[in-house]
C-alpha cells in the first residue's frame, strides 16, 4: 500500500482537474497535455489510483491540522498537553489552547479544508464507479466503495466531532452545480453510522495491501460511532465480536502488543494492535507521505543527540504527568494527584547544569513512554536533560513528548531527512488500535451494568502496562512504577465508571483522544477547570487567567466559508 500510494501520484493529482469539451469540429479536440480522460480513470488503474488518493488525505497532507492525530484538538484542548515551545511560534494555537477561539482563527480552516478534500476524493471515487471500465469487475466495484465511503464516513466523523452541522456533500455536487447551495442543517450523526454500515457489510476481513481498511476495523469504527450516539447494547455485540474474532488486514488475529513502546516502532508497523493506522513511509520524495503534523512536535535544540532538534511544541502538561501517580498500584481516581503531596517531581526553574533528583514516588510506568523528564531514558538517545531541550520553560513547561518520537536506530529509515527538519517520521499512526477498543468495550459494559466484564477489560489493558517498565541499559527500572490491576469485585457503577475513564487518560494519552472523550461524558467543565487550577497557574506566560466555558465544546465555523456562500446558508454555533 505504501509504494503504490506514491507510484500513482501523478495519475491521482491529474484526476482532480478532469474537463469535458464540446466543439463540434472534431480535429479541435484535442487532448489536454498532462491531463488524463474520464474513461483512462474509470478503468481499474484509474479507480484506484484516486482511491489511493483519498487514503493519502487521511493525514491532512499539507493541512497539519486535519490529521486524525488530533494533536491540537484533541489532546491540546483536553488538558493532556500544551502548545509548548514559544509564545511566537504557531501563535494561531494560541487562542485554541486558551479557549479563546473564534471563526476568524486561521487553523480552523486547515481542518475543515483538509477533511472536505478528502470527502471530495472520496466522491469522485464513487462518481467514477458510476462510470467504470469492464476491466472494473461489479465484486471489486463493491469493495472500492465501502473503502471510499469508509473513508468519508472518518472524514464526516471528524468533522462532526469538531462543528457538529457541516453539509453533507452528495457525490455529484460541485461548486456552481448545487454544492454552494448545501446547508448544515442536517444530523451528522446518522449519515456517518450509515455510510460506515455500508462498509461494514460490503469490506473483506483481509486485504492484499494491509493499509487498506477491512471489514474489522469498520465493525471498530462502527461500535465507536454508536458509542457516540449511546446505543450501548449494538455497539456491546459489535465490540464483543471484534474482540473475540478481529484481525487486521493482514490476517493477524487482534491483541496488545506485549510490551507498550514496541507498538510505536517502525519496525513493528501492522503489528495485532493496529486496527487501522495511517500508512507512513519516509524517504519517498515527498515529507507529504511521513507524518508532515508531527515535523514540529520534537524535543527542542538536541542537536546529533536527540531527535528531531525542532520545535518543541505538543509538550505534556503538569496536570497529564501527575495523573500517573499511583496509590497500591492504583491510580487516584478521586483528583488528588495534583495535590501538593502527590505531584510527580520536576525541574520546572532548573537549568540542565543544576542538580535535580527525579522522582521517587510510584508511578505508572507508561508516564515513560509517553513523556520526557529529567533523568529518565528518552527512548535509545539519552536520558532527558531537561531545560536544554526545552525551548521556553516558563511559557511550556519541563516535559516533551514521547510517542511517535524516532528512535537513534530509526534514524534514515523510519526518519526522513529531505526537508528543513529532520522530524518527519514513517512510523504507521494508529487511528484505532486494540486497547482503545478494549477500553471503548469496559465504558459500554459499565453503561449497561456488566461492571464485572468492564472490570476484566481494563485490568487487559492494566496487564500489559505492568509488563511494560522502562528499564535503563543496565536492565533495571528506571523509575518507581507500581502497578496493580484491580483484584477487587466492581459493584459501584460510578466507581467503576472513572476507572474505565482514568483508563482512556493514562493508556491513550497524547494521542489525540481526551477532549472528546470529556465532552461526550459531559465531564469537559469539571477536569479542564482542573487542569487551568494547577497548570493556569505554573503557566501563567501561556495559559494566564484562562477559563473553559462549555460554548467551546465544539468550534466555530470558518467565518471564510461563511463569507463564501452566505450565513442562511451555513449556520454558526451557538455562542460564537
């Protein structure tokens, strides 16, 4: 999947501009020059070569902000992490981790922009099946459009999650030809469930190329989307049966990876975790095809000992490192990690040259391989020096991020060097992998009272964690980690309820889910007044008196494509 995504290129950028002529005088018809016809696209090559182009779309291309990371929309505005580096750099994620966004802000056009391209990819893919050659069999015609509607149902998802209303483009819209005319005035939420229903009946279990979706992950994303929608007993069966019966692509049965940071590796790309990841590769020729939304979310200033060397953003925040504080292996589910007592000790003020004793406490060990602090291993660079590979301590903080990060090993293979950063990776991100679905299943359990079975699902997910401490070179544990699943019986519903939640915090942490995650339980008010307590505080420079009003749960629509077609066209959000 990887190689042909970049063979078919040209074919696929050229099938964007196709034009019809109509001189009756045949010999001025002449072909355009660098253009290719309907009919060379609806041919086999030609389907899927565009196809191929709507799976390219997935990371946003050159539109950072639309890539299903979620970096800033997700884990920013969720309290995992701050914008990091320096207040003048990037200065339009400024307002958004402040919640001071309005429709003027610039970047929300990179997501709403770099989802809409890959919905208009997605609908030329089906408008050329309409079309195709005979050389396109009516089976495979089949597949290519529960891919292509897949794919649109994941673009509309993120929309969704994002502005809630945005119009739903029918597949022979075009700009003077109706699509100016389509309103947001629509329920989002039952279009997406049924295009990925179409992809769910009509996907193979296997693929021949392994970054193309199956019909597993769309059971996955659909049990997600009804999650969303709280039909809790549908989205249960489907789930139950993921579990019990998924594979990849590739025909690996699903399962955790035994050992957390290996499933961040290139090496390890496919492995039984990924559900379905994004297809990354370096070294092509285009940064494009790596993940160009993370070019900036390295260490900073580490120079031939550290990766990336720019630009510090995406560093963790106090509030996300204190959460891994454990109690008899137990995280403090009650809040009372960022009391004074059992905050993780840092060298916030410290210069690297200064001494600094890392914590002594216990701790989860997955805070290492998610974050970088002072004195701990940084993957196989070095231990983290601090400040010095910090940009701007006071507007940031003391932390950088981990996951995703290359390695030294990786360096030229799964690192690509052809651009003005060397931090553009080809390690596969994982849009869903299996632990996310384990804990998905645990919080549909709690729902419908089966707190047992929730109970059985985290402490899965808690096993491998335990499994998994970060050991110096000499072999021993470079921190306290204490780890424990919970042996007792669940018989609380809301106990039970925040541990699965606490769960989705430290496992899926700086990977893009948490602020939907707490606007979906209604929980957003509670912990981000939380998170600007402690973290409002230590970063006053960045974060100042900043407070989150519910208003914010979605954004604001791009006032440019407001002005494009008209406000009784697309209607804003309440409160913007």
């Amino acid at each position: 999947m990887k190689n042909i995504k970049y063979q078919f290129a040209a074919m696929m950028t050229a099938g964007m501009m196709l034009f019809a002529t109509s001189c009756k005088d045949s010999f001025l018809e002449i072909p355009p020059v660098g253009q290719l016809s309907e009919a060379q696209l609806s041919s086999l090559a030609g389907i899927d070569a565009v196809l191929i182009s709507v799976y390219s779309q997935v990371n946003g291309r050159n539109q950072r902000l639309a890539s299903p990371s979620n970096w800033v929309w997700g884990s920013i505005r969720g309290g995992d992490a701050n914008k990091g580096t320096d207040p003048g750099d990037f200065s339009t994620i400024n307002p958004i981790q402040r919640f001071e966004t309005d429709p003027t802000v610039a970047i929300l056009e990179e997501n709403w922009n770099g989802n809409f391209e890959g919905i208009a990819r997605a609908n030329q893919v089906l408008r050329l099946l309409d079309k195709k050659g005979d050389d396109v069999s009516d089976a495979y015609a089949t597949i290519v459009e529960a891919q292509a509607r897949f794919l649109k149902a994941h673009f509309y998802f993120q929309l969704w999650r994002n502005f809630d209303k945005v119009p739903i483009i029918p597949k022979d819209a075009d700009y003077k030809a109706g699509l100016e005319e389509i309103k947001n005035d629509q329920e989002m939420l039952p279009y997406i469930e049924a295009e990925m229903r179409f992809a769910v009946a009509n996907l193979p279990a296997t693929q021949p190329q392994v970054g193309r979706v199956n019909s597993w992950a769309a059971k996955a994303y659909l049990a997600k989307i009804l999650l969303y929608g709280k039909k809790y007993a549908e989205a249960k069966t489907i789930f139950d049966d993921v579990i019990a019966n998924g594979v990849t692509s590739n025909g690996l049965k699903y399962g955790l990876v035994p050992y957390y940071d290996n499933m961040f590796r290139g090496a390890n790309d496919n492995h039984q975790e990924s559900i379905w990841a994004y297809q990354s590769a370096a070294n092509t020729g285009s940064v494009n095809n790596a993940n160009p939304e993370f070019d900036l979310n390295f260490p900073y200033n580490t120079g031939p000992n550290g990766p990336g060397n720019c630009c510090g953003f995406f560093q963790p925040s106090f509030t996300f490192v204190n959460s891994f504080r454990t109690s008899g292996g137990l995280p403090l589910l009650d809040g009372s990690f960022n009391a004074p007592a059992n905050r993780v000790a840092n060298d916030m003020g410290l210069t690297s040259d200064q001494a600094f004793t890392p914590d002594a406490g216990p701790l989860d060990p997955r805070v290492d391989h998610t974050t970088g602090r002072r004195g701990i291993p940084y993957l196989d660079w070095r231990d983290f020096p601090g400040q010095a590979w910090i940009r701007n301590q006071p507007n940031a903080g003391p932390y950088s991020p981990k996951k995703y990060v290359y390695t030294r090993a990786e360096q030229g293979s799964f690192q690509d060097n052809s651009s003005w950063t060397p931090g553009y990776t080809g390690i596969n991100f994982m849009i869903i992998r299996f632990a996310d679905v384990l804990l998905m299943s645990a919080e549909v359990e709690v729902e419908l009272g089966n707190l047992e079975a929730a109970r059985a699902l985290v402490n899965q997910v808690r096993t491998r964690a335990k499994n998994s401490p970060l050991l110096r070179g000499d072999g021993t544990p470079a921190a306290n980690y204490v780890i424990n699943t919970y042996d007792a019986a669940w018989t609380d519903a809301n106990t039970a309820r925040a541990a699965v939640r606490f769960e989705r915090k430290l496992e899926l942490g700086m990977e893009g889910h948490r602020f939907y995650d707490l606007v979906r339980w209604q929980t957003d008010k509670a912990e981000l007044d939380a998170y600007f307590a402690l973290d409002g505080v230590l970063l006053a420079a960045a974060l100042g008196s900043t407070s989150y009003d519910i208003k914010h749960r979605l954004l604001p629509l791009p006032q440019n494509q407001i002005d494009l077609v008209g406000s009784d066209i697309l209607t804003q959000n309440p409160g913007f």
